[in-house]
C-alpha cells in the first residue's frame, strides 16, 4: 500500500509544461519517496496531453463561453474509491517536490504518524519583498528565472538554486522560515500544504458531503471542517513539518479567473431552482465579484449562503447527530493502537 496519495488537481489555466516538470522534478529528485506514493492527476480542462505513469480521472464539467464550472470537491469524490494511501494530499502541477523532500517527507509520516503533517509550499520573490510583512504579492522574475533552468535542462543548477532562493510561505507571505526554519511540533490549523491520515477524513466524512461547490478551493473545506469540530469540543492538532524534510515551491503561473464574468453570472442566474438558494444568486455579490474585489470571493464562499458555509453547517449537522462520539471513538482507538 502507498503511503502517500497525491490528488493532483490539473487547473485549466496551466498547459503541459507545468505537469511535465512537475514528473521531472519527481523522477530526477524524488524517486525513491515516488515509488510509495500515488498520484492521481485530477484534470479541470480537457486530459493530459503528456503521456505518464500517473492515474487519471476525469470529471466532465458544464463549460461557459469555453470556461469550466469546476469543482474540485466533486473531483476528490469521483477519486476517492481509487485512493490507496495512508495518507493523501491535494495539490496542483504548478507545485514543485524540491530535491529530497518527497523521500523525506514519506519518511516522516512513517516516523512521526501524525494526523495532519502540515508543510511548507513556498513563493520565490526579491529579497526586498520576502522581507517585508507588507508585501501583498510577489513579482514573478524570481520564479520564472528558476523555470528557465529547469526547461533548459540544468537539473543540478536548479537544485542548488530551490535550497538558497528568497522564498515566502505561500498563502500567508510569513518570512520566518527565511531565517528560523519550522520545527516539528503541534501547532494551530493555517492554510498550507498538508498530509492528513486518510483515516481521519472517512472517519468524519470529507466526501460525504455532495452539494454543488463550485470555484471552492480543498483549503477553505478543510478549515471549516477542522474549526467546526474543535467548536464541538473535539481536539485536533496539527504538526508542523520542518522545511529540510518538506518543501516545495509554486511556481509562477498566469490568473485567467474566467470564473468571474459577466457571462458566468448571468448562467447562475438563469438556474434560480439550482442556484436560488446559493450565493451565486446574488446579483449584488455577482457586480463585486466581476469588479475583482477579493472581499467578495470570500463573501462567496464564507458568507451565509457560500459554498465553504454550506459544507460547515453540513458537517455541523452530522457532530449534532452523534459524529462528537464517534470522533472521540476515533481518536482514543487510534491512541490504544499506537501504545500496543
């Protein structure tokens, strides 16, 4: 059985390219940690066009003006029966394994047999803006200059490069691991790269849950799901995973967000017997989302109506109907286990 399955969500945004460094990155860094993981690739557009060893499945998604409606949570359903790791994490072709760090990553699960190890993904930007708590995002020079070396070919180069090159942690630009790098220990819930006991998840019923949420990120499900629990009373912890054994960059990428359009908002609207009693109904909300405030992509998702809201009072429902005993239940077999 693998250890580890990646559940690699493809976004229509990215060509070949990406996915194709991604496996170069694993077979020529990794590839011993690869041969106990699985990767599940997760296309949001059409199928790879790179032929690889990894499993594929397909979801067919509802497309305006050439668009996709995607939704990822629809997309780890359709996965989920193929999983066969211990452990399984999400992420996207645009993430790349540095040298090392999958071998030891796998070995450190083994190790440390955590709940949730949670990572380091990481954005390359100047020194000026890694340094800067100020900085909202990071110029793309950096990370492009790193791909330059790894579609020329100059593997080695590239991974002197990924050990010493400014890098921010990825969703919340802290510098702190520039100079003091994460030790392993518990540590509350952020958001960021992830591995989480397969077990934990059926336990509580990640992909119970089928109601429509789409443009919904796996991050803002988990954190609903994890704080919703904790409101109940049920401890959790996460682990934080030290940055010589995981590590892992995004590289730079083009933002379409063809998702917020004039023309999506009038196909939500059309739907009001699917849509009515969703944010995506809201025609107010709509003219914020086109206008690019990201206050209103949160408001989508996190506001009464949001997808990510829908999932917690989802889950909500289940800890009311017994699911606070039957976590309980879990986590005090799992500590019997682990002291036999």
């Amino acid at each position: 059985m693998p250890v580890l399955t990646v559940l690699c969500v493809i976004p229509c945004e990215l060509d070949d390219s990406y996915l194709r460094l991604y496996r170069e990155a694993l077979l020529r860094w990794n590839r011993e940690g690869l041969a106990e993981t699985q990767i599940i690739l997760l296309p949001q557009g059409k199928a790879p066009g790179l032929q690889t060893d990894f499993e594929v499945v397909s979801t067919p998604f509802e497309r305006v003006d050439g668009y996709p409606v995607w939704d990822v949570m629809r997309q780890i359903r359709a996965a989920w029966p193929c999983v066969r790791g211990q452990y399984v994490t999400v992420d996207h072709p645009e993430f790349l394994w540095g040298p090392g760090r999958l071998d030891k990553t796998i070995a450190w699960l083994r190790g440390y047999r955590p709940i949730y190890g949670l990572g380091n993904l990481r954005r390359a930007g100047s020194l000026e803006e890694v340094t800067s708590l100020q900085a909202r995002d990071l110029s793309q020079e950096p990370s492009l200059w790193f791909m330059q070396r790894l579609q020329a070919g100059e593997w080695d180069e590239a991974a002197r490069l990924f050990e010493w090159l400014s890098t921010m942690h990825w969703m919340y630009w802290c510098p702190t691991g520039l100079r003091t790098p994460p030790r392993p220990g518990t540590s509350d819930w952020i958001e960021d790269v992830f591995y989480i006991d397969k077990a934990w998840l059926d336990a509580w019923g990640f992909t119970r849950y089928d109601n429509e949420m789409p443009f919904q990120d796996v991050w803002d499900v988990l954190q609903v799901a994890i704080r919703t629990q904790q409101l109940y009373g049920v401890q959790f912890e996460c682990t934080r995973m030290p940055m010589d054994v995981n590590k892992l960059y995004h590289l730079w990428h083009p933002r379409m967000r063809n998702n917020l359009t004039p023309k999506m908002r009038d196909w939500f609207l059309a739907q009001p017997q699917r849509w009515g009693q969703s944010a995506f109904s809201d025609p107010d909300l709509w003219a914020c989302l086109i206008a690019r405030d990201n206050a209103a992509v949160r408001r989508l998702r996190f506001g009464g109506r949001g997808t990510a809201a829908t999932y917690r009072a989802a889950v909500s429902r289940w800890l009311d109907a017994g699911g606070v005993e039957i976590m309980q239940d879990f986590f005090r077999e799992r500590r019997d286990r682990a002291l036999r």
